[in-house]
C-alpha cells in the first residue's frame, strides 16, 4: 500500500472509530460490533506502524476513549484505569505468554476471571466510609458519580478497614431488570434502550440518584489497583471478598493450557447467567511481576481479555420491512420467528443495507444465523443454504420510498429518499429537531408529531413556527394549556444560541459537539454558510469528512431553503456562548454544593463570561469556586495555594 492508500485508509479508519467511540460513550447504539472495532483498531495499528509519518497523537490506537462529562465533575484518577488489550484466538494469547517471559523473571501463574459486560467504576474509601464513586472517563480522569453509586446495594457504605482503599470493579444491569425497563418505556410510548450495558452507563449519569435506585444497578469488585499488603492479585480478590465486595468465580492456573480450561469453562457458563459476559480477563498473579511487565500507553503489559465468539442462533426469516430514517436513509429489517439470544427474546435484526442481503444471498423464508453485534445488536450473519425451503422468495432492493413513493437514489451502499415532505422521514427529523439537545421545544413529543403530519398541519420542520394556538388545542387530547406551554416552546426557542441550530439543521456527520465547535469558531450562521472546505478541514475536531458535508448542504437547494426559512422566522443565528469577557483566559474548578446556584447554572454563567470550566485541579487553576461538601478538590487548591471563592464573592463579582 503507497503512502495516499495508507493515508485514506488511516483517515477511514481513524473515523469509523472516533463515531464508535462517540455513540458508545453517548449511550447510542453502534453496529460496530467489538470485533469489528478491534479488528479495525489492529489494522489501523499495523498501518502507523509502517507509516509512521501519519500517526497522529489522537489517534484511537493512542488514547483509552472519551465519554462526555455532562453535568459530573471531572476528577483524575490517582492510578490511570488503563483499558486491556483485546485478543480472540489461542495464537494471540499463546504470543502474550511469550511476550511476558521476556519482561519477566520466574514461573508465572495467571487469574482467569469473567469479563462482565458493564461499565468500570472505581470506589475511594477514606477511614471506611465510601467517599466517591468515578466512572472510567479517559483514563485519566473520570466522572464524579458517588450519589448515585451509593444506590447500588453491592456497594458497602462503610467497611471495617481503615485507612485509604480503592475498589475497582464493574457496574452492570441484569438482563431481567433490562427487558423490564424497556417494557415500562414501549407501556409509555417512549423509545426503548439499546443494551444493559450502555443503560447501565446512562443511568449512572441520571442526575437525580432516586432514579438511578430505580434501575437495580449491580456490581462486581474485580482489582485492587494500590499496594494493600498483599502479593498477589489472588489474594487481593479475597480481601475484596472479606471486606463484604461480591468477587465472581475465579481460577489461578499456571499454564496456557490452564488458560484454555478456565475460558471453555467460562464461554459455557455465560449462557446460563443473567447478565452479559463478553469474555475472560487474564491477569498476572504476582503484584511484584505485575510491575516488570510495566504498561504501554493504553493498556497493561500483564493482563489480556480473551473475547468470547459471539453466540450464534438460527432462526427462519419471516419477512423484511423497510424503515425510512430521519436523514432518508433506507434501512431493511429482518422479522424473525421468535428466538432466545443472549438473554433476550430476538424478533428483529439488522440487515445494514440491500448491498448485505445480496452478499448473504438471503431470502424470505431461509433460516439464518443471528448473532449480536458485541453483544448488544441482532443482526444476520449467514445463511443455512442446506435448510432452504423449495418457496424462498428473493428479497428485490425497493426502487421507491415505502412511505411517499418517491424514487430512491443510491449513494455508496445505502438508499436514499431525497423526499423533503416524506412523512416517515420528517417525523424522525421533527423529533430531533424538537429534542432536549437541539431546538428544546417542551411537550412536543413524537405522539403530536404525528398528529401534525396525519392533519397536514406540518409538511416540513420549518412549519412548526407557523402553528397557532388553536391548531394545537384542537387536537384530540390536548388541553389549552398544554398548547400553550407547546407555543411558548416554539417561541422560546427562536432565541436559542447558534449551536442549537446548527445541530437541528441536520448536517449529516454534525451532531451536537461538532455544532458547538462550529458555533464557537464562526460565531454567526453566515460565516458557517459562506466558508470554504479548506477552512473547514483546519478546525480541531472536524476534518475532512465533515467538512465536506457542511460545505455540500450550504451549497445545495436544501442549504438555501433553510437560509431563507431561519430568515423569515427570526431564528437567532448569532453564538451566545461568550456574551462577557469577565473571566476570559481563567480556568476555573466548580466543586461541592452552592447555596442558590446549581453547578450548570454556575458553570454556563462562568462560560458565558468567557472562562474555561475544569474539572479537575492544578497548578493551572485560575481560582476554584467551592461550596459545601467541597472534598479533594478544595484541599488540594489549598495545598497549591489556588484562591478560592464561595458564591457570595462569585455573585458580586457578577452583578456589581
């Protein structure tokens, strides 16, 4: 491969995994299956590694991830919660072991322990009482959850040990509690999760710790990751046991072949728990070996996840449907009689495209092999030839949108309608645009969504600033005042800052942080319309791929309409991020609990005066803004000699 195919590759690459990254740490669904995403991470790798020239220093294969903070102090990590290199086959692991006996002196016994499919937490224990709760975040710093964890009875509150502990283990949700949840949300009409594990990581970032109790959250301690007096990692498991942690099975095996036991011992029991297991962490024993092997920059020498291959059922396909999504993109849908799949009753899978029902030459009444896509998403992967019935009918890619008619385009792989006025596509684009992060227009839910549409009182999302009241509260089963609350929504959100616009313009590749990137270095819609691609590309965080789709929508009819439209409306198209320069260049650190102000009210004052909120402190700290229960934090601003202030100065300084 020459230096521009290994350069566009490294680029598609680089993306794919950034967008996975980014849904999953959003608690969205991804169909990169963690297969797929380690497979891509590998060969990205390899192709750094004889390109050295385009390794960048964000690139995936250098960082642990990202997850958004939202309205969670940010707080680092004492000891760095480095994720684990991820290996499926016997000959990778037999490589490891090798790998270890050159770093390391003497006989190596292993642990092998499940990998449950959760999400990471670490616990601090100061003199025995449960003093914070941090997600994983980037590794080095992490998401201060303690409220909530303290909803989760496998957490103790206190323990008989003194001193400073930390417990490092995993947050996860049963498969029963999940199917439960879900159908509490389809019972309500609302739109049902897409897995235990990103629900689990959803509901420790609930801002009220009353509704994280209500998920029935679990946990498995699994490391000690601080010197605790034991020498090796099996003996911390029961210290972890004797402090009152649930620790899951476990082996202590001295060989590869040892290895092999525990995995086909764990790869059988999985199938019988009730929550996810993905696969089975090997760890060096020997806490003393542990620190020869050292670390690479992401991850530990002396513990490897063998991944389990994903379990596979066969199931006859029924029928297809075809969905239409918000974008106009063409999606077909597998209906499948009724199979049980990790743990889950599966009716539907993915098909991706018409491009993958040709490749799997799949056809209506076959029996197919489904399989979930890191444990998470049912899709089709084969198809038992040998078992298809005389009558298979043959699955015809559709030439017109199922929903208005309109002949599809094709583009790359996927259909498209290009319909504005489609009704299926308009209604998914109406949620969005109304949606909390977007435009936030209150009470407008996807029931009334379709009663705008059915009645013919919306034919594109522009027309919801042409509704009256009485439009509204003719509708069956809404009051005059729910109208009015829906009027003051749409009113209100004329004022919205640049950044909520731009998202809910629906600029394929542009979400909700690549808005604000792009609200903050233009500052007004008219400089975003009028830029050019080069200009683009250069902005941190958006590149080559999104800019391309930016400067196509501006310099398309459908760009110009809503121009015009915003125009019309009155829709503020100015950056109201930075209305003060108060604080400008300061680096500021909320922490603890203020008397009046909540800490995002605190924190968007703060930026709007052109500070830069923190969360974590350091000697680059400007000052810290504390309240009460203010911790770790306000000690070590003291220690550093940071000033900091309480509400009262904060308000002064403000409104005098």
């Amino acid at each position: 491969m020459n230096g521009l195919e290994a350069a566009n590759r490294i680029k598609e690459l680089t993306s794919k995994l950034e967008e996975a990254n980014r849904l999953y740490y959003e608690g969205k669904t991804t169909l990169f299956s963690d297969y797929e995403f380690d497979a891509a991470l590998k060969e990205l790798e390899t192709l750094e590694k004889e390109h050295p020239e385009l390794k960048k220093q964000n690139s995936p294969t250098q960082t642990v991830g990202k997850e958004s903070s939202g309205n969670f102090a940010r707080i680092s990590h004492k000891v760095p919660m480095l994720s684990i290199a991820n290996t499926y086959s016997e000959t990778e692991v037999l490589d490891w072991q090798r790998q270890l006996c050159g770093l390391i002196e003497g006989q190596i016994e292993y642990v092998c322990e499940v990998k449950i499919d959760g999400v990471s937490m670490s616990l601090l224990y100061k003199d025995g009482v449960l003093v914070r709760g941090l997600t994983r975040g980037d590794g080095e710093a992490g998401d201060d959850v303690t409220a909530n964890v303290k909803t989760i009875k496998d957490i103790p509150h206190a323990l008989e040990n003194k001193g400073e502990f930390e417990i490092r283990g995993e947050v996860y949700m049963e498969h029963s509690t999940f199917e439960k949840l879900n159908e509490d949300l389809v019972a309500q009409g609302k739109t049902p999760y897409a897995n235990p594990r990103n629900t689990a990581a959803g509901s420790l970032k609930l801002k009220d710790a009353k509704e994280t109790e209500k998920r029935n959250l679990r946990f498995f301690a699994y490391q000690i990751p601080v010197a605790s007096g034991c020498e090796t990692h099996g003996n911390n498991l029961e210290l972890l046991k004797n402090m009152g942690f649930k620790v899951f099975e476990y082996f202590v095996k001295d060989s590869v072949q040892g290895i092999f036991e525990a995995r086909d011992y764990f790869d059988a029991l999985r199938k019988t728990l009730p929550f996810g297991v993905d696969g089975m962490v090997v760890k060096v024993n020997s806490i003393a070996q542990q620190k020869e092997a050292g670390r690479t920059t992401k991850a530990p020498r002396w513990a490897i996840a063998y991944k389990f291959k994903a379990e596979r059922v066969y199931s006859q396909l029924l029928s297809i449907d075809v969905q239409v999504g918000r974008t106009g993109k063409i999606t077909p849908v597998a209906n499948l009689k009724p199979v049980s799949l990790g743990g889950s009753t599966v009716k539907r899978a993915t098909l991706h495209n018409f491009d993958e029902i040709k490749r799997l030459d799949l056809r209506i009444g076959d029996f197919a092999g489904i399989e979930k896509g890191g444990e998470i998403i049912p899709k089709i992967v084969e198809v038992k030839m040998e078992m298809r019935p005389e009558n298979a009918e043959s699955v015809k890619e559709p030439e017109h949108c199922p929903e208005c008619g309109e002949k599809l385009l094709k583009e790359d792989v996927d259909l498209r309608c290009e319909n504005l006025q489609c009704k299926a596509q308009l209604q998914r684009f109406l949620e969005y645009f109304v949606s909390r992060k977007v435009m936030e227009i209150e009470n407008m839910g996807e029931a009334l969504i379709k009663m705008l549409l059915d009645k013919g009182l919306a034919h594109e999302v522009w027309d919801i600033y042409k509704l009256k009241k009485d439009d509204l509260s003719a509708l069956e089963g809404m009051a005059e005042k729910s109208a009015q609350i829906v009027m003051d929504g749409i009113e209100k959100s004329k004022g919205n800052s640049l950044e909520r616009l731009i998202a809910a313009l629906g600029i394929r590749h542009v979400g909700v942080n690549g808005a604000k990137i792009l609200a903050k270095h233009f500052k007004t819609l008219s400089g975003l319309a009028v830029s050019g691609q080069k200009e683009l590309e250069n902005i941190n965080g958006i590149g080559e791929i999104i800019a391309e789709s930016i400067y196509k929508f501006f310099h398309s009819p459908l760009g110009e309409n809503c121009l015009e439209k915003i125009k019309e409306i009155g829709i503020n198209t100015e950056y109201k991020g930075v209305s003060g320069t108060l604080f400008a260049g300061q680096t500021i650190v909320l922490t603890g609990t203020l008397p009046t102000l909540d800490r995002e009210e605190a924190k968007n004052i703060l930026e709007s005066n052109g500070a830069k909120v923190s969360g974590s402190v350091s000697k680059k700290t400007s000052w810290v803004l504390a309240g009460e229960n203010a911790g770790s934090k306000l000690e070590k601003a003291r220690e550093l000699g940071i000033p900091v202030h309480d509400e009262e100065w904060f308000r002064i300084a403000i409104f005098a």
